[in-house]
C-alpha cells in the first residue's frame, strides 16, 4: 500500500451515504425482504456487494464506463437466496447511480498513483459497506409488519419509484438531446 489512509477514508465516507441513500440496488432489497422473506433480502445484499466490487474493479481499471442503463425495482414475491442474489447483480450492473457514483469517486481517489494493494483496499471496503448496510436493510424489511405494509401499499411505492426514475430517464435524455 502506498497511498495515506484519508485517500481511503473519503472514498469509504462517500460510498457509505451513496450506498444508503436510496436508489435500485436499496429498493431492490427492500423489494425481496418484504416480498419474499429474510432469506431473499440477504441474498440481495450479498448481490449487491459483489456488485459493488465489481462497480470498484471496473472503475478502477477504466471499464466502469461500459456499464450503462436504469433498472426499475420490479416486486419480489417467491424468490429465494439464489434467485434474489442474482437479481441484485442484475440490478447493480444496470444501475445508473452506481455508475454515476463511481465516476465521482475517480475525482476522489488517485488510481493513477495507485498500487494494486491500493485498489483492492477501496475495493474490499467497498464490498464491506454495501454488504453490511444492506443486510441492514434486509432485516430491517423482512419483518411481519414490513411485509404486511409491502403486501398492501408495494404496488404505490412501486408506482412512484418507477415514476421517479423515469422521470431521471426523460431528464437525462433532455440534457443529452440538447447538449448539455
């Protein structure tokens, strides 16, 4: 390692309220917890953190630009572990915040002076961070009450979810179409 510890420090500060905030890898797992179960959510979470590794690695060998695209949290209900987990890596690869993110913490974090002792460091943290928070979502969600609330009001927040991030869609494609 060859980089100060504040390097590290502020990529991990970053990524822990990126990751927290809501978007679709956290409403990807609050969709399994409260669909399907405890075992769901947490198969989520792993998802999403070998995700999130996979979003680091790319950005920090300058292949995160590859992965583009919005996916809209769709309800969960009969998913087990497996299934759940591979449905977070489909979201996470897919997921414009997570690129977004990552493209911001390339302004925070040196990889050109980087080792790769230096890379695998953000990138374990990483991994950590989104593990840890999600399963904290995953069990916070899993419960009776969370389940009874998602069985009768999923179909709202899922409307507005999916009005919000197409609404991001049309800005997006506005800001492109006309060039700024």
């Amino acid at each position: 390692m060859t980089l100060p510890w504040g390097e590290f420090l502020t990529v991990w500060a970053f990524l822990a309220v990126n990751i927290a905030s809501p978007g679709p890898n956290v409403l990807n797992t609050i969709a399994c917890a409260m669909g399907t179960g405890r075992a769901a959510g947490l198969g989520s979470a792993a998802g999403v953190a070998l995700g999130i590794g996979g979003w680091c690695l790319g950005m920090s060998l300058g292949l995160a630009g590859l992965r583009r695209g919005a996916a809209a949290p769709r309800g969960a209900t009969g998913l087990d572990a497996r299934a759940a987990f591979v449905r977070s890596l489909a979201v996470n690869a897919t997921n414009a915040k997570a690129l977004t993110s990552w493209i911001a913490i390339l302004s925070l974090f040196p990889v050109a002076r980087a080792a790769p002792g230096d890379i695998a460091l953000p990138c374990a943290g990483a991994r950590a961070l989104s593990g840890g928070i999600h399963t904290l979502y995953a069990l916070a969600f899993s419960t009776p009450p969370a389940a009874r609330t998602y069985a009768r009001w999923g179909w709202a927040v899922q409307a507005v979810a999916g009005l919000f991030f197409a609404g991001v869609a049309v800005k997006l494609a506005l800001g492109l179409s006309s060039g700024s």
